[in-house]
C-alpha cells in the first residue's frame, strides 16, 4: 500500500495545477514588483494574484501588457568602469576633489570649530541669567 494513495492520477494532476501556479504567480509578481503602483494597488493585486488561481494571474498580465511603459520604475544606470575611477578609487566630485580631500577639509574644520571658544552674545547671556533666576 502506498502512503496516501499519491500514485492516483487526480493527486498527480492537482500537484501539477499548484506548481504551475506557483510558477505563473511568481513571474507576475516580479513584473508586479517593478511597476510605480500606489501600496494599495499592490497590496491588491498581490493578493488577487495569489488567490484566485490562474484567472488573477491572466488579469494581471493584461493589466501589465497595457500598462508596463507608462507605470514601468526605470533601470538604474550602469556603475562606473574601474578606467572611469581615480587610482586612489574616489570618485571625482563636482568640485574636482575627490570624496577623501573633502573628508580631510571637514575634519579640519570641525577641529578648528571645536578649539575656538564660544562667545555669548548679550542675548544669551540674559537668557541664561533669567533661567537661573527662575530654577532658584
């Protein structure tokens, strides 16, 4: 006797309709992944193509076929050719200084900004007074 009578034709042919469709809903959601639709729509149509078996699927890919040009998030551009970098691989920015100089010019500046001592103005020095007048 085998376990659960798998070798009758109507479990065989039930397990082949659910792969196909496993197959089929997962093609139309990677094209549904790189469509522009608002969180609803493709919360909506995720879930119309995973339900309804084969008929969601279909739907889908005729809402595809007419709106795939307008909808469609565009590609990303190709990454640089390691020619295109400097030797030290920073990227030229558009001051001509590479990313490395323009961290080394911050941290200058940051250094400087931190030895200098801070001045009050009148300002803030009555601010402050009226607040500690005000906590005693």
């Amino acid at each position: 006797m085998t376990f659960l009578c798998l070798e009758t034709p109507a479990v065989i042919s039930i397990i082949a309709v659910v792969l196909v469709q496993y197959a089929l809903a997962t093609f139309c959601l990677l094209k549904l992944a790189f469509l522009d639709v608002s969180k609803k729509e493709y919360v909506l149509w995720n879930l119309f193509i995973l339900l309804i078996f084969f008929i969601g699927d279909v739907a889908f890919l005729i809402y595809w076929s007419k709106v795939k040009d307008k909808k469609r998030i565009p590609p990303m551009p190709p990454a640089p050719e390691k020619d295109d970098l400097s030797e030290s691989g920073d990227v030229p920015e558009k001051g001509g200084e590479s990313a490395s100089e323009q961290t080394e010019e911050q941290e200058q500046a940051d250094e400087q900004a931190q030895t200098q001592p801070t001045e009050m103005t009148s300002e803030q020095d009555r601010v402050a007074a009226a607040s500690e007048e005000k906590s005693e």
